[in-house]
C-alpha cells in the first residue's frame, strides 16, 4: 500500500496523477481461505481489516455481490454518537467512538469525522424525563453527555426554533460534543484499502448462492463464481442476511425493512451540529458540502426495494418545518432508500451460531453506521477466537431465547 | 428592446410590456415571458456564476431544468430561495436575483484561488491528505474546508408563504406536453378516460417551441394549442412530475405563483404537490442535449447547440454574435442554421464527425475535427480547433455544441423499469417495463417528429383500450428513421481541463484519475469524483462520465451501465413537501369538554398522547412548585376535581368478554359481579407491562375497560388484532368511547358533599356505594356513571357524563368549592400511594413482578405475555424492582432520570443500580420522595444508596413504595 | 406509496393501513409446554424472504378488520390478499 504523505501528494500533483496506485486489487478467488466474509460493506470490510490487523488473520475474502461499499454504508445519514441508554450498548458503541477518533490515522485515509456535537431533542415531559435518565448513564459509564434546556439548545444550534407556541417545543436536549458525522463511503474505502494491503482478497461481484455445510461444519460458499471453501464464514449482509441464514437453515429474529434518507441542495454553512428528535421523528445535518442531510423512521413494511413511500419524507419535512421553520423553501435535491435489518430489541447481534464455523453479525437497524468499527473489531475477535469479546457477548442470539433483551427502544425510537 | 441580443421580431414573449429586473445589484429590463436567463442574454450577460470546487466563472449553458452553471438565489430576504436555476425563473417586475458561491463578488471571486490549486485538488484528495499534523484536523482544516462549502446562503426567516396538497386518481397520466405528450393525451381523452397532461415549463409545446417545427402542413406551435384545444385533458403547466413511485403512484410539484412578484402572490398556496395515482402513465419526458468534453468548455458562451435555437425561438434571443458549432449529432446543424438564419454568423460549423449528411445550407463545415481549447478571459472569444492535423484558431463569441442527446428515463428508472443500451442510437433506452407506463417520444428514444406524435397517439389509444375505454383504431407507429447516433466523449490529450460535471467542477481527468484507483464501478466513480452529484443530477454530465470510464475500460458502456436515477427529478422544496401539516395543523389536538375551562383558568398544559392535558393551575404569583402544593393539599384536605376525560374508554362487550379479558389482563376477570371494578394489567406476549387501567363490568356481557391516556388506540388496536386474528371464534365487540364520556374525578374526605347535589338516584353512601363499584344514575340533570375508584387514595367519584354535558357539572363543582387540579398534582398524589405509572414506573423493560404485582398475576389461567415470564432473565433474582425512596435531606426533590449507585463519585464505568422514575414534592409529608426501579431493591428497603443526578449526588433510603395512609383508611373518606 | 385492495373496502393507499408482520403465525395452544426455544421462535423468529411474502395488514382508517396480503418484497406488488385463518393461496410462478 503507497502511503499517502504531504510528499507524496506533492510528488503526484507535479506528475499530473498518474502514478497513484489502485486503492485495492481485484482479484479472482482463491479456492479456498481460513476466513471467508459475505458482505462487502462497512462492517465486512472492517471485520476483515481487524482479522488482519489485530488477529493475524490474512487467509481471509470479502466477497460481495455488488460493488464494493455499496449496501448501507453508501446510503446512510452519517451520524455517529454513544449516547445509548444501557450499559451494553454504551460499551459497544462508546468503544467505536474511540476507533472512530484514531481512524483517519489508523488507515492512513482521511475518514472525515467531524465531532461537532449531536443534540437528541427533548419535547414532552416523558423526553425530558427520559433523557436525563440517559445523560445520567452516559456519565456514568465514561460517555460524555450534557443536558440542556431550551435556551441551552438555541444557544448550541442557533437557527433551531425554540418558541413555545409550537405544537410540541423544545423543552431541551442532551448533547454529546463527541458525536457527529464522517464521510461515510471513505470508511469503507480506508478498511478496503488497509485489508487488501495486509493480504485480504475483496472479490465484488460475486454472489453467495448457497452455504455448504459438511456434517454440521462450515465448509464453505457456492458463488456465481463457482465454490469458494472456507474454514469460517461470516455472515455481514445487513438487510440480507435472513436470507443467507436461511441458506444454512437459521432463522432470525430479524425483518428487513426500507429506511429513506435525503439531501438538499448545498447551502452555505447554517447548521453545525446534529439535530435528532425522536418525538417529531426527524434527524439532521449539514456535510461538509453544504447539503442538509436528513433522516427519519423506517418504512413499516418488510422490503428488499431499496425504496419507500414519499409519504414518509413528508411526514419528515413537516416535522422539520417545526424545528426549523427557516428551511422551508430550502429544496429537497435526493432522495434514496436503504434496507435495515431490524431486531425486536433494536440492539445488533454479533454472534457465533449453532453451526460450527458460521459467524453472524446483523440486525443493526437504523444505527450500523456509527458501530462500524467496532462491529468488524469484536466480530474479528469472535471469529477468530471461536468465542465473543466481552463487549459483544450482551448481543448474542441466545438472548432471544433467555430473554434478557438490550431494548433501546425507549432510549431511540427511531434509533439512528 | 430588452437588451442587445433581442431580436426584433419572434420569440413567445409579450413586448406589450417591459419588466425591469435586478442580477447583482445592476438593473435590466426584460418582457413576459422571459426566464431570467433569456433576459439575461438579452442583456448581454454572459457571466451569471461560479463553479462548485474551483470557483470558476460560468454561463447559461441550458434552456432548462438541467442547467448546471447558472443558479441564483431569488428575493434575498422573507422570500428568498436558494439554488434556483435561472433557466426557470419566470420574469416578473421587479425580480431581484443574486448570483451564488462567490466572494466578494461575482467577478472578483477569491474563491478561485482553489483553481490556481486544482493541480493538487483533484478527485478523491480530501481522502489522502490533511492528515498532518493530527490536531490541525479539527482546527485548521475542517472549518476551511466547511467555509468553502455550499452554493447559495439558506433561508433565515420562517416561510412566509403556504403550500397544499392535492391526491387524486385519474386513468391516464401524460408526463410531458411536448409533440408526444399531447398526442397521447388527445388520442387518450377522445375514449372519454380522466386524463391528466402535465408539463414543467409555463407554456405546453415542448420542442415545438424550440425551433420550426410542422405538423403535416400545421405549423407546430399552432398545432399544439389547437390539440390542447380539443381535449378534455385536465393540463396542468409549471409541474413536474419529479417522482415514480409503487403503484403507479405519480408524485408533482406545481408551481402556482411562478412569475408574479411577491406583491402580486396574494397570500395563494405557493406551490401544490399533486399525488397521482394513475391506472396508466406515458411518459413524454423527451431528452436532454450532451455537452461536448474538451478543453475549456466551460467557458461563459459555450452552449448547448439545442438551448441556442430554443432561445432564438422562444424567447426572440440571439445568445452570441459570431458563433462556432460543435456538432456530434446532425442536430447542431438545425441550431446553427437558425442561427444564421436569425442574423447570427456562423464562423464555423465544426463537426467531431467525417461522415454526416447533415444539409449545412452553405455555412463553413469543417468535418473530422477536434476541439482543442477555448480562449477568453471571463467569456469565450475563440475557440482552437485540428482539423485534418492542422489547428485552427477561430475567433468567436459563442460556442454551441452538440454530442447528442440522452432521453430523459429518470422517471422511467424510478417506476423500476430496466435500462437498455441502445448501440446504434449510443444511447440508454427505456427497457423492460416494471408498471403500467410506456414511454413515448425522445424520452423512449424516438426523435423524428412524425414518429414521436405517431408513438404518443398510439400509447393513448392504447391505454384507453386497455382501460376498457372506445378508442378509435389508429395506424401504428411508422418505422423509426435509421438512428443518427451522437459522439460520446473520449479522453481530451490536452492537460486543460475538459468538464464533464460542470457545476462539481468533475474533469475528465478525473475520470481517468478513479479508473486507474480502482474506482471503476460508475457508483464508485460518483462518489469519488462527485460526478453526477450536483444540483443538476446529473443531467448533462452521468451518460458523458460513464462512457469516459467505458472508454478508459475498454469496455461497452452497456457493461460499464448507469448510476441510480432517484427522485426528485428536479428539486422540490421542503415547504411544498411538508404541505398543510405545519403550524396548528403539524398534529392536531384532540380537546375535552372541559379544554376552553382549563385555558380560561390559565392552566399549564402538557401534551399527553394527542390531547393537551391541563398540568397545573398557577394563580397569581404562584410558581409550579406551589400550586402543585396547593392542588395536592386540596384534595388531601378538602376536594379536588380532575378533567380525566382522555383516558382511553372501550366499550367491551359479548358472551365471551370475561373470557377475553381473561387472556388480555394477568389477573382474573371470571367473579367479576355486574357493577364491580377492578385493575387490570396487561402485558405484551415479551411479559412486559404494556398498559393498565380500571375495567368495569357494567352489564352481564359488558365491560368497560379504561386505558392510559396515551395508548388508547394502541390498546384497542391490540385487543381487536387478538380478537380477529387469533381467536376470531369469541363472541366478544370492542367499541372506543372515549369521547362518548367526559370524566370528571371528585377527590378527597370533601368529595361527597360536592357530589350529593349533584345526584338524585344514586345513594353515595359507603355501604350502599362501596370502593370498586359502579352505579348508573342522573348527575346534574345527565344520565351517566360513577366510579369509585381512587388514584389518589382519597375517597374519590369518578363522574362519567355525556360529553357535552360534563362542563355544566364541572363549573358546578368548581361554584362549590371543588379545586381544580392538574396531572403534576395527579402525579404526585399516586406516587404518595405507590401507585405505578405507564411511561413512568415502565420502560418496556418492567414485568409485574418487578413491580411488586406478583400477587396479581394469576396462575389459574393461561395469558398474554405468561410464558415469557417463566424465562431465565425474569426470573434472575437481580433484577430491577419497584421501591420508594427519600432522600436524606427531606428539603430535596431527586431528579428524575437520576441513576442510583451504590457509593458517590467513582471513576467511570460507575456500575449502576437502578434509576429515579418518579419524584416529587410531597405536601402531605412536607418532604421530598421518589420511587425508582432499583436491583434486587425489594429486599433492601431501609439501605442507604446514593443518587446521582446531573446536578449532583444525594445520599438516598430505600423504602416501601407506598409512603401515604398504607392502610388505606382513606378510602371512604 | 402502494396501493393495498382492503377485501371489504377496495383500494386505499397504503397510508389508511397498519402493517402486522409476517401471517399464519399461531399462537401456540399451551405455551407452559414450550421450552424456552420453542417460545423464543414464536415470538421473535420471523420468516423475511426477498420474494413473495404472507403478511398481515390492517384497515386501521377504514373497517378496521385484518386480513392477509401475499407481496412480493422486491417489486411491491401484492399477489393475493386473503381472509384471516385462510390458508396461503398457492401461486402459480410469480415473477418481479
């Protein structure tokens, strides 16, 4: 992998670009690898990167059958925070966002993170009541976490309407100052670009079509493009990996579903921080290009489509109109859909499973892109040491069984 | 005249009168019918903006919507609207427009100061750099980065203007009122069908308008307004349909005040999203004009060929003096020969092509040749071309170019419809139809006039037939003429930069730049480039990007294939979305009998699921703190009276309904007697508390069941689904009578004396009227009930009465003495008692065990939620459990939300042990106290543990959560 | 937004109707006699095939009566919609 450096940056520029390296190979697949990885998004590629990196782990593919990055990690609101209400959760994601503060350097990728604060908007006395739970548990588990009120919040966000005469004001919000956006396709391209330097084959275009299984063992994956066996596979398809479960014959806790995001038209910088209210369902942020970038709930409906109903982004937008009445005539320029794979708990799973040498790591609903890194480095772990981590033994598949439930519900309704 | 460039006669614009305009603080005039950039061209304004990343300076390139340079933002202040395209903006008098993404001014920009770097600012650089050193990420680079961005400024004044809604179905939906447009929605209104036309621009006609055109021996224009004549199609200007959605769902953004000055609006919604669903839908969408990619075509002055006649045309505007023509298809012939034809003079018709038998009506026609570079500072004044190895240097003041054009499939692609690579045509072409649509005219590929009209009347007699409308039999479609493919671009041999995303600055050495990185699949090329991400979509620049890469590849760009086409096809404002469901109507607020009582009385209220329930009633000088204080002691001491109106009320009746509400409710409803009430808890099937409330059996067969105020339609709704979905055979009816009923609560030891007068046949006696029962009777002159059942643990009446009729009884109340009190009070009252609250004592995560109610839940019979209880966590002895707590200092009121820990002041991780749901003042024991959810906190009352709130942390007791009259003593008052 | 033929009241948008997840499953007839697993699969373990999927849908702003929808989870198109308690129709090849 050439690195980059301020040098080598100043060599290029002189030469015109023409000597920058493909960021990763693409090579046809092996017949067989230690580790084989079904899913060539963010959480794949930094399961694979951490094999590597952290585990020694180089016999492994990413095989992925569309384009590279192509699934939740292209589509989602960017939005990173570790504000979560359990001790479970906050654990998990608080340790991402450690990985998130050294990633730009760790993969020698400029990720762009951007720590510029996330507000979660409090607008009933049940919000207030339940955030401050959550900003108590938050300091209290090392997750940095201020509540403010209304005045508090006009001061942090200033075009944000705090007027009372709406139909549910801003009674106040929690901030986390660490939390914020990234650029979210570089996290993908940085994980790819430092795995296939360690050694990982990134195969896209290439789709699982069956898992094979020899006496209960894993033995490896039938593809368009023939067999690929593999000692361990890992199953990191988000929205579709009920169906690659189903392969092996497990069933999920899990229904996929259509999520919806949009942007606007780029604006001259107007919003610094992250806006998320659960109450009026909407959640928003400026990038670095000036487009408003915004979110909401999901689709009720179980889907595949890569779309939802336009009547979701209205319901969105005339909830924003409350919180920033301003943004009215602003214009909606794109808008688009991912699937999500939600849990009855709205916590993910990273898991072993009861086939041997089958890994699974799913379900992370409408909040997969701020876990990323620590998705890949705990699932790493679990895959290569045959048993979880610490961190994501909470969010194995038997608790369904046991019932003891991660339920973030209350803490994120709209989860994100 | 309006300006220099007007030609004297022409064009569809009114010269009956003259608007004057404002762009960047300099004054011009121009007609209606103008858009801001014909007028502008009219004016002699070539440089209207400034590029995204380089800041270079740019013209009007479009007649249209996907015009990439040329934005503005329109009224600076209350009706100010950023980014819009200046090919769009119908002129009004005294329009005033500002050009964006430049500073200070349009042309003295310091922000081209990023052009002078470009040499290292090429596609994907923010990735491999400002890296170094580490800190200067969030202090240095960032923000600069952050300045830099966006084009124009957002909006700073709440809109002052409205938008609305409109949904209807129709047969057939016409998307686009050019030449194929409008015959389909002749062909398809003559059976008789509901059709709608709609069009984005002011004025149907489409590229009729653009150019000559003839219809048989009918001029085209006037064809058109004699067919829009003709039908009965419902045709609708200024729309666009941006958005194709399941089930042949069409969505539009109509504009309605487009072309009229604020002033002139007159308070009329502003624009109108329509929601279509259509039985059928033709797309008539037509095709966009590819830009050339060669060096310096960026130039203010460089054209679309196409955009060049449709000014001529429709605005009478000769966009340049001294024109050179770029052509990659035979229709830039058509364009400079109206050019000429219009007193322009073409310096050069230069074609990219040897082989076109274009008819060049005498003008110079270089063929085989290469445009090189453009010359000019600001606007273009030349243009260096090779011909035949040698190069040419002709001087100009326009360039019109032409490679060809892209049918306008975005629609197409959103239904879900395949894209198919059409090699003769080099264009992508609608493919394998996912709904009932068909796209006709240049939006399916067809370009001959005769055939487009002929392909548009087809589809409407076609649909009409399907529908089971009489249509007549109509000839088919004659043969497509052979195919008179565009040029797509190869990569430019000069260094200077050649544009292919214009408004992103995306170069084709940029392109080539991904490929050899590896970003060779066209989604990766447009997020790594930006290609194709601007406010145009993509419009002139995605087909030109990927046939690049395709080249690069040396692949067919049918292997390279396209980007997703997402809606919106042009943008839509926010305002326009979000439609009437603003202001007062963002929810609406369902209200009490008693609501105009309760604002008259000046009360604070909170919402509570959609109503607004009165929280408490501060009078003079009183804070919240007081008043609750005030209210609590009322009904202690005295009596109060509480508007409970919004609890949920079901009506549950049948010959099975004990049964039923035996398998909803944890405990048994089977020795229930008529006129009894109980409590009742129910549970989701995970085992955790869902809702509870009183039930009352108020007949053999029928119960009354109350819910929390906020899950009454949920808790309907889940009785109903039980009902029909798993055990459809119980005889049992659920029927919602919330709002049949206005409740009013009577509580305290005065309760009875404020409820005598009111009754004539009820005997309120103890004896006669005991605790958790029911008696029907006249109250105040209405037939209704009373309840006793306490919340409060004071002797309480529940007054149920029709709801129109409780407001009378509650202003009697109140005449004789009764204290109004408010949820807080409420509140407080039932925590005094340990009573739990959903939402408050329940997150979801709370069985009734843990709240102490295990005694309820019944072991006889089987229940929803029963098994889940039976699983390892909840039984796990640990687990958190309902307890009361005072804190040592008895002045203090716990935050609620505060996390209970074992000691203060530990380094983080602190383990934590439970937290603070409820917590109050309590008048009565004239201290503070709350209840919490605490481990294992049932065997630990008297423990001390501490409370740790963002305020602080307080050394705390746990005790028993039921901290007033524990015996009940009060109950009878 | 789809369109969904309510069998009582025709076709509404999407919009009139609650979505209930995945049809046909029963709750079992003695749940004391499940093991953990047992109870764990019907509660939590859910059919979610790309493809032709039996769901619930309820017309919560009309009849408000439940029944069963046959959609494909790609392409959106409901196949059949039937009955509550009805068994899932048989389908000839479905395509999208």
């Amino acid at each position: 992998m050439a690195r980059y450096s301020i040098l080598s940056l100043a060599r290029n520029a002189l030469t015109g670009h023409r000597d920058w390296p493909k960021l990763w190979r693409s090579p046809e697949p092996r017949p067989a690898y230690e580790v084989l990885v079904i899913g060539g998004g963010g959480h794949g590629l930094a399961t694979a990167y951490y094999l590597a990196k952290e585990h020694g782990v180089t016999d492994v593919a990413v095989v992925e059958k569309g384009w590279l990055a192509g699934g939740n990690i292209a589509r989602n609101t960017t939005i990173i925070r570790s504000n979560y209400l359990w001790d479970e959760s906050a654990a998990l994601y608080e340790h991402a966002l450690k990985l998130w503060e050294g990633l730009s350097h760790e993969l020698n990728f400029n990720v762009m993170l951007r720590q510029r604060g996330v507000l979660n908007l409090a607008h009933t006395e049940h919000d207030v009541r339940e955030s401050i739970r959550r900003v108590n548990a938050n300091r209290l588990n090392g997750v940095d976490a201020e509540w403010l009120d209304a005045a508090g919040v006009k001061a942090f966000c200033p075009p944000i309407n705090i007027s009372p005469d709406v139909r549910y004001p801003v009674l106040g919000a929690t901030l986390q100052r660490r939390g914020g956006v990234a650029r979210h396709d570089a996290v993908a391209w940085g994980y790819a670009r430092g795995a296939d330097a360690r050694g990982v084959d990134i195969i896209q275009h290439c789709e699982v079509t069956g898992i094979r299984q020899v006496r209960g063992r894993i033995a490896g994956v039938e593809t368009n493009r023939g067999f690929i066996g593999a000692n361990k596979v890992a199953l990191v398809a988000a929205g579709h990996s009920s169906m690659l479960a189903d392969m092996a014959g497990l069933r999920l806790p899990v229904e996929s579903h259509p999520l919806q995001a949009m942007v606007s038209e780029p604006l001259k910088p107007v919003l610094d921080c992250v806006v998320m209210s659960n109450a009026v369902h909407v959640y928003i942020s400026q990038s670095d290009k000036g487009e408003l970038v915004l979110g909401a709930g999901i689709d009720a409906f179980n889907s595949y489509g890569q779309r939802g109903g336009l009547h979701v982004l209205e319901d969105q937008l005339a909830a924003l109109m409350q919180l920033f009445p301003a943004f009215s005539r602003v214009r909606m320029l794109r808008s688009w859909g991912g699937i999500v794979d939600v849990c009855p708990d709205a916590s993910p799973i990273i898991s072993k499973t009861p086939i041997e040498g089958l890994y699974i790591n799913c379900g992370w609903g409408t909040g997969g892109f701020k876990a990323t890194p620590t998705s890949g480095w705990t699932f790493a772990h679990t895959i290569a040491r045959d048993a979880p981590h610490p961190l994501n033994a909470p969010f194995a598949l038997d608790r369904f069984i046991s019932g003891a439930l991660v339920d973030e519900h209350g803490a994120a309704a709209v989860a994100h | 005249m309006t300006g220099p460039r007007r030609l004297p006669n022409g064009g569809r614009i009114d010269r009956s009168r003259v608007l004057s305009f404002c762009f960047d603080g300099r004054r011009y005039t121009g007609y209606p019918g103008d858009t801001l950039a014909s007028a502008l061209l009219a004016n002699g304004v070539r440089l209207v903006g400034r590029s995204f990343k380089y800041h270079r300076p740019r013209g009007v390139m479009t007649a249209g919507a996907e015009e990439p340079n040329a934005l503005v933002l329109l009224e600076p202040g209350r009706f100010a609207e950023p980014n819009l395209r200046a090919t769009e903006i119908e002129l009004y008098d005294g329009l005033v427009a500002e050009s964006v993404n430049r500073w200070p001014s349009l042309r003295v920009d310091l922000g081209a100061a990023a052009g002078l770097a470009s040499g290292l600012f090429v596609a994907g650089f923010y990735y491999k750099t400002f890296m170094w050193p580490p800190s200067w990420w969030n202090r240095v680079y960032a923000p600069v980065i952050r300045r830099m961005a966006g084009l124009a400024r957002a909006p700073s004044e709440p809109d002052p203007e409205l938008y609305e809604h409109r949904h209807v179905h129709c047969d057939i939906l016409v998307v686009g009122a050019g030449p194929a447009g409008i015959a389909a929605a002749h062909a398809a209104a003559a059976s008789g069908a509901h059709v709608i036309l709609a069009d984005e621009r002011p004025r149907p006609g489409g590229t009729l308008l653009d150019g000559p055109a003839w219809v048989g021996d009918e001029e085209g224009a006037a064809w058109a307004e004699r067919m829009l004549a003709e039908m009965s199609a419902q045709v609708l200007p200024r729309s666009t349909a941006f958005g194709y959605y399941d089930h042949n769902f069409v969505a539009l953004a109509e504009r309605l005040t487009e072309g009229l000055s604020p002033a002139e609006r007159g308070g009329r919604p502003r624009q109108r999203v329509w929601h279509i669903r259509a039985r059928r839908v033709a797309l008539a969408t037509g095709a966009h004009e590819r830009p050339l990619v060669f060096p310096g075509n960026d130039r203010p002055g460089v054209m679309l060929a196409g955009a060049v006649s449709a000014y001529i045309h429709r605005y009478a505007v000769l966009p340049g003096g001294r024109a050179v023509f770029l052509a990659g298809d035979d229709s830039v012939y058509a364009a400079a020969r109206e050019f000429a034809r219009h007193g322009g003079e073409v310096a050069a018709l230069v074609d990219l092509r040897t082989d076109s038998a274009a008819e060049a009506n005498g003008l110079l026609v270089l063929r085989g040749a290469v445009p090189l570079r453009t010359f000019g500072r600001g606007a273009v004044t030349g243009i260096e071309v090779e011909v035949n190895g040698t190069r040419r240097r002709i001087a100009c003041d326009m360039v019109a170019m032409g490679g060809g054009w892209n049918p306008a499939v975005h629609l197409f692609s959103q239904s879900r419809g395949t894209l198919r690579w059409d090699d003769e045509s080099r264009m992508f072409v609608p493919g394998l139809s996912a709904q009932a649509e068909r796209s006709v005219g240049a939006a399916g590929g067809r370009f001959d006039l005769e055939g487009c009209i002929a392909q548009g009347a087809e589809a409407g007699v076609t649909f009409a037939c399907e529908l089971g409308f009489e249509a007549s039999a109509l000839s088919a479609t004659p043969a497509a003429p052979a195919a008179q493919p565009g040029v797509l671009p190869v990569p430019p041999k000069s260094q200077d930069k050649a544009f292919v995303d214009f408004q992103n600055d995306v170069t084709a050495a940029d392109v080539a730049l991904a490929r050899r990185e590896g970003m060779q699949s066209v989604e990766h090329l447009k997020r790594w480039t930006t290609l194709g991400m601007a406010t145009d979509q993509g419009k002139t620049s995605n087909i030109n990007g990927l046939a690049l890469m395709a080249t690069g590849l040396g692949r067919p760009p049918a292997e390279v294939g396209h980007t997703t086409f997402r809606p919106p096809y042009t943008p839509v404002t926010f305002g326009a979305l979000a439609g009437r469901h603003v202001g007062a109507l963002a929810d609406p607020v369902c209200r009490t009998p008693m609501q105009d009582w309760h604002e008259t009385a000046g009360a604070v209220f909170e919402p509570v699921g959609q109503w607004l329930r009165a929280r408490y009633y501060p009078q003079l000088g009183e804070n919240m703190r007081e008043a609750v204080a005030r209210e609590c002691r009322a009904v202690r001491e005295g009596a109060g009276i509480l508007d409970a109106s919004t609890l949920g009320k079901i009506d549950i009746r049948g010959s099975d309904a004990a049964e039923f509400l035996n398998r909803i409710y944890v405990n048994g409803w089977k020795t229930l007697g008529v006129g009894r009430c109980r409590y009742g808890l129910m549970l989701g099937e995970d085992g955790m508390v869902f809702d509870d409330g009183v039930t009352t059996r108020i007949g053999e067969h029928r119960y009354l069941m109350t819910t929390t105020s906020g899950n009454a339609a949920a808790v309907l709704e889940w009785l109903e689904t039980w009902l029909q979905t798993e055990w459809p055979t119980l005889r049992v009816y659920c029927t919602s009578v919330t709002e049949q009923w206005g409740t009013i609560t009577v509580s305290g030891p005065q309760a009875r004396a404020l409820v005598e007068p009111l009754v004539e046949d009820i005997d309120l006696d103890p004896a006669a009227f005991p605790f958790m029962s029911m008696r029907e009777g006249w109250i105040g002159g209405a037939p209704g009930r009373i309840f006793r059942i306490a919340f409060t643990g004071e002797l309480s009446y529940e007054l149920n009465l029709p709801w129109r009729q409780a407001l009378p009884v509650w202003q009697r109340l109140v005449e004789a003495g009764a204290v109004p009190y408010g949820t807080e009070a409420m509140h407080v009252l039932r925590a005094e008692k340990g009573f739990i609250v959903v939402g408050h004592e329940t997150d979801g995560t709370v069985t009734p065990v843990d709240l102490g109610m295990e005694r309820m839940v019944s072991s006889r019979k089987d229940f929803i939620g029963r098994r889940s209880l039976a699983r390892p966590d909840c039984l796990r002895p640990d687990r958190k459990q309902l307890v009361g707590l005072l804190p040592e200092d008895p002045l203090e009121v716990l935050q609620e939300g505060a996390q209970i820990l074992e000691a203060p002041r530990a380094a983080a991780p602190v383990p934590m042990l439970g937290h603070v749901t409820s917590s109050y003042w309590s008048a009565a024991m004239e201290r503070g106290f709350a209840l919490a959810l605490v481990r294992g906190g049932r065997s630990r009352h008297g423990d001390q543990v501490w409370a740790s709130a963002t305020t602080g942390d307080s050394l705390v007791r746990i005790v028993d959560p039921v901290f007033y009259d524990p015996e009940g003593t009060r109950l009878d008052g | 937004m789809m369109r969904i033929e309510c069998p009582w009241c025709g076709g509404r948008d999407e919009t009139e109707f609650h979505y209930g997840g995945e049809a046909h499953i029963m709750r079992p007839e003695n749940p004391d006699a499940l093991s953990d697993e047992a109870w764990a699969d019907y509660l939590f373990m859910r059919a979610n095939p790309k493809g032709v999927h039996a769901e619930r849908w309820m017309h919560a702003q009309g009849c408000r009566r439940w029944f069963n929808v046959l959609r494909h989870t790609v392409s959106h198109e409901v196949v059949a919609v039937y009955p509550m308690g009805t068994p899932r129709p048989d389908l000839p090849e479905t395509g999208a």
